[in-house]
C-alpha cells in the first residue's frame, strides 16, 4: 500500500501547478487501479481543512465524499503516543502530523508520498520508503 500525504490530494484538486497536478493525478490513479492507494482519517481531515481554509469546500464535496470511502485506517492512542515520543526525541512536534502520519503509513504501508520536503527529517527513523516528490 502507498499512502499518500494530504499534499498529493491537495495539488490533485487545486491546479497550483499543472506539472504538480498532472503528477498526483498520475500517482494516485495508477495506485487506485493497483489498489494501493491509502489514506488515513488524518489525511481526509486535513484535506477538509485545507478545502475549507481555501473556500472551495462546497465545491469539491463529491471528491471529499469520494476519498472519506476509501479511509482506510483507525487513529488510536497508541500511535499518537508513539509520534509524540519520537517528536520529542527529534524536536520536531511542530509537525506532529507528519510523525503521526508516519506511523500510520508504518503500520499499513510501505510507501508514503508527499510534496512535503520536512519529511527528510523523518527517513531516517523509519524504514517505510517516503518519498518526496
């Protein structure tokens, strides 16, 4: 399973840049035929947030009713505590979501994609392949 960073949805939805859009249209359509494509509730959450935030939620609700099918994780404690521990160890809480979106995509996936070049920070504390695209 590839899980895909909510950066990917975002450039996929939004035409920020044709070559960023055309390349999330790619990946996820090619992981969705696969059936690798994955999410988490993190991931949907944000999504609806940034959706939100841009005010183009009402629009793109087919596309939010689309991705929230296909949710396929539970967030629990214990992973939170887990990227809480290491955002401690490695200061680096301020991007709490990334860390717990690593240990979701550690439990379920072998890959994670983002746009997200922060996530440098975290290759080397996982041995799931991310990605930066």
């Amino acid at each position: 399973m590839i899980y895909f960073d909510t950066n990917v949805l975002v450039y996929m939805t939004i035409n920020q840049s044709k070559s960023k859009q055309a390349l999330s249209h790619s990946l996820i359509r090619e992981a969705i035929k696969k059936k690798e494509f994955f999410i988490s509730p993190l991931i949907l959450s944000e999504y609806i947030f940034t959706l939100s935030k841009l005010k183009i939620l009402a629009q793109q609700s087919d596309k939010v009713e689309l991705l929230s099918r296909m949710v396929v994780s539970t967030m629990d404690r214990k992973r939170i505590m887990e990227a809480y521990s290491l955002c401690k160890e490695i200061d680096f809480c301020k991007n709490i979501n990334d860390v717990i979106h690593m240990k979701i995509a550690e439990e379920y996936c072998t890959k994670l994609v983002t746009f997200d070049s922060d996530f440098k920070k975290l290759q080397k504390y996982t041995e799931i392949e991310i990605e930066i695209l």
